[in-house]
C-alpha cells in the first residue's frame, strides 16, 4: 500500500509527504514556506531517500485552505520549477509570470480567429496576444500581429486546436479540451519561434488550466490575463473572448465573464446607486433649510 498525505500548517505552510510500502515506513519533511490562498505546485522531479526507501514525485499541485471553494489563481512554484528554463517530454513546467518582464505601453492588436470542420465553423477566438520571453537573464516582449499570422486548426470530440503561425513563429498552439463533460478549459499550448538573435524558442506544456467555461458558452475576459506556460514564457491576453465547443451559426453563445470583469460590472451599479443616495441626502437637506427660512418669514399680527 502507497500513502501520499500533505498536511500543512497555515500559520507556516508546512507540507508533510507522507510514503508507506508494506511494513516499511519513511517519513520526510519538505519544509516550503507557501502563503495563504495560494496553490502550491512544482512539477519537477524532486526524490526523497532514506535507507532503502526511495520516493520520487513530481506535478505536485495542492492548495490547503480554500476559502468559500474558490481555488486560487495564484500560484507557488517550488525552487526547481522556478529555475527551469525547458520542459522535458514527461515533466511540463508551470511558473508565475515573473514581475520583472518589461510590458509595452502600447496592447496589442485583437486578431479574429476561427476553425472550421464538415459541419461548418467548431471554434472561435478573439484576443490580442503578447509574449513574454526570458532567455538567458534577458527578457523581451512581442506583440502577435494578426494582420500578418495565419491560422489553423482541428476540432474533435473531445478536443480542439487554434495554431497560428508567421514568419517568425513556427506555431504557437492553443490546445482545448473538455472537463466532465461539461466544461472546457485551455489545457496546452506549444511554440516554436525564432528569436531575433536566430535562435529558436520551443516549450511546451499540457498541464494548463485556464479559460474554464461551460460547454455551449463562451468565456470572455476583457481585463488583461497571464497565461504562466513556463519560467520563460508566459502570454498575456487582452480583450480575450473564446468557444472551443458547441459553436451555432458561426457566432459566440453567450459569455461566461472572468472573476475581472465580473468585479467591474458589480461595483458599477454599486457606485451609481451610492452617487443616487447622496444626491436624495443633498435635495432633503436643501428642501428643509428652504420650508424652514419660509417660515420664519412670516409676523403675527
């Protein structure tokens, strides 16, 4: 039997891995520090020895404490996933979107994508899309320009793909799948590119999840958006709108919003009703100090 028990402390974040085979029993501690609401995740291989137990893991994701069952969008990555700059065959790389990437002023422009199959249009997206890309210490920021990439794709039962492509991408691959049989999410993405000093970026990770939507909708997030593919590249996406599923006559259902947005639409009518109750105060007040100076207004004879 196999034992695989995490029990962190919230005032430390402490992770207990726990591992039992037969009659062996090993136990280790794997002290990381993780702040609160945050999901911790590491999915290098890390391997624990003691005597003749040996316990290796990998593509760890766990968050502790969830408050109201709202799982973070924030991420802790452990120390190897935060130095790896590829991704091997087997163990795929997720990392936070490093703060000291430079952004550009300018957004980029939202491109219009679709994929077709025999039945007519399978997927749409809208997005402006912007790399960011680390190598070698240094960072840089391209914006994707729709009017000069092309794009491609493939849709299955359970599964579509949005390729784009230009002269300097080779491809860079929005990979989607289905969740329950109800949902659908972005699950991969892939590129390929030339850099300007001639070499050529690849990474690649299936372990994403992002862009979660029920099936017959459309997700929409028009607040800019990080897609953490690994340590050295991450997407932002602007004025982002997609349906990979359930596609009619060629238009998007309608939109599930991002925790963003949503926010926004909650505090507009939030403030117009608070701006409305403060100009009723304004009018009583105003009313009483006119019918009071009207009274005083008046003798006895």
């Amino acid at each position: 039997m196999v034992c695989f028990r995490l029990s962190p402390v919230p005032s430390s974040g402490l992770i207990l891995f726990c591992l039992v085979l037969g009659v062996v029993t090993f136990h280790d501690r794997v002290a990381v520090r993780i702040p609160l609401n945050e999901i911790f995740r590491c999915n290098s291989l890390s391997t624990l020895e003691d005597h003749d137990v040996v316990q290796n893991y990998w593509n760890v994701l766990v968050q502790a404490f969830v408050p109201n069952g709202t799982v973070s969008t924030k991420e802790y990555l452990c120390d190897k996933d935060n130095t790896s700059t590829t991704v091997s065959p087997i163990i795929h790389t997720t990392v936070p979107s490093p703060t000291t990437i430079p952004t550009p002023k300018e957004k980029p422009e939202i491109g219009n994508y679709s994929v077709s199959n025999g039945n007519g249009t399978c997927l749409l997206a809208t997005m402006g899309l912007q790399l960011n890309i680390t190598q070698d210490k240094v960072s840089s920021v391209i914006n994707i320009n729709p009017s000069t990439t092309d794009f491609t794709g493939s849709c299955h039962s359970q599964t579509a793909l949005l390729r784009l492509n230009s002269s300097t991408i080779k491809h860079l691959d929005f990979v989607f799948a289905m969740k329950n049989e109800n949902r659908f999410y972005l699950k991969g993405v892939d590129i390929s590119m030339y850099l300007a000093n001639g070499s050529v970026f690849s990474i690649a990770n299936n372990n994403l999840s992002y862009w979660d939507a029920p099936l017959g909708s459309s997700y929409m997030c028009n607040k800019e958006q990080t897609v953490s593919v690994s340590g050295a590249f991450q997407i932002n996406t602007f004025d982002l709108r997609v349906q990979p599923f359930n596609v009619k006559e060629g238009k998007y259902s309608t939109a599930e919003e991002c925790s963003a947005d949503s926010d926004l639409n909650f505090l507009i009518p939030v403030a117009v009703g608070v701006a409305l109750g403060f100009l009723i105060i304004v009018v009583f007040i105003s009313y009483m100090i006119g019918r009071r100076k009207s009274r005083t207004g008046y003798q006895s004879v």
